[in-house]
C-alpha cells in the first residue's frame, strides 16, 4: 500500500490503477492523460467543466 500511495503522489499521471488492468473504467472515475498526452479529459467532471460557461454579474451601490 505504502508503494501504491507513494506511485500515486509522485507520478505525474492522469490516474494510477493497482491491482487490475488500464481499461478498468466506471463511469464517474475522471480518465485521460496529464500534460501534452491525449485529446482531454473524459468523466463526469470534464463533461461539466466542457458545458459550463462561467459568467459574473457585479451589482454594487444599489438598494435592494
């Protein structure tokens, strides 16, 4: 465990699987590479950031 810890911390990986093969895969899990690999990220987080537009409204000195 200790080695399966120090694996996950240190590599800079976009995920890190002990114990089964690469294509183990839920749904939820997030899955792609890290840096320049790939073509993104996959999951449900990535779905959201892809359909997310952050905007803002600032309203000050007003009386509401």
């Amino acid at each position: 465990m200790t080695t399966a810890f120090r694996a996950y911390h240190q590599l800079d990986v976009g995920g890190v699987i002990i114990g089964d093969v690469p294509s183990y895969r839920a749904d939820q899990m997030p899955y792609g590479g890290a840096k320049e690999s790939g073509v993104g990220r996959e999951g449900v987080h990535a779905a959201m950031a892809d359909l997310t537009v952050e905007r803002v409204l600032v309203l000050t000195g007003l009386d509401l």
